[in-house]
C-alpha cells in the first residue's frame, strides 16, 4: 500500500518536471538536441538530497522516505524515453 502511494505521489511530480522543460522547449523553438538538453535539465535533479533531508528531519518515520526511490525511478524511466525520442520535444518513445 505504501508503496502504491508512493508511486501516486512521485509519478505526476515526475511527469510535471519533465513536461514543463518539453513545453519550454518547444516555446523557445529549439533544435532537437538542445530540446532534449532543456527537457532533461528540468526534468532530473537531485533526488538524493532530499532523502538526506527527510533522514534528518524526519528520522523516526522512515516510510516518508518510500516516496523518493520511486521519483529516482520514474525519472530514470523518463528520462530515456526523452532520449529514445531523439531529443524532440513532445515526442513519446
């Protein structure tokens, strides 16, 4: 269960992060490869760095931690189908 609400919570904040650098790219009419660049830019971060935060903040609920390798995953996952794609912005592998 905590894993399926994990995956509910990370999956549109992925998703938004990786949508909105395709919508930046296509509205700044990029070429293929710096779409990609852009949509992989605000698409990927740190996911590490909250896990630290949460472990420090939060160090007697380790279940709040269940919701970041779910995100790391899903962004793994989109990042390669932004690749897949060619670069081109919007483009579903």
């Amino acid at each position: 269960m905590l894993l399926v609400a994990a995956l509910v919570v990370a999956a549109p904040v992925c998703g938004l992060s990786f949508a909105l650098g395709g919508i930046t790219a296509r509205a700044l009419r990029l070429d293929a490869p710096q779409g990609a660049s852009v949509t992989l830019a605000c698409g990927m971060n740190n996911s590490s760095a909250s896990a630290v935060l949460i472990t420090t903040t939060l160090p007697d609920r380790p279940h709040v931690l269940l919701p970041v390798p779910a995100y790391s995953l899903l962004q793994k996952v989109a990042a390669g189908r932004v690749v897949r794609a060619g670069g081109r912005p919007g483009v579903r592998a």
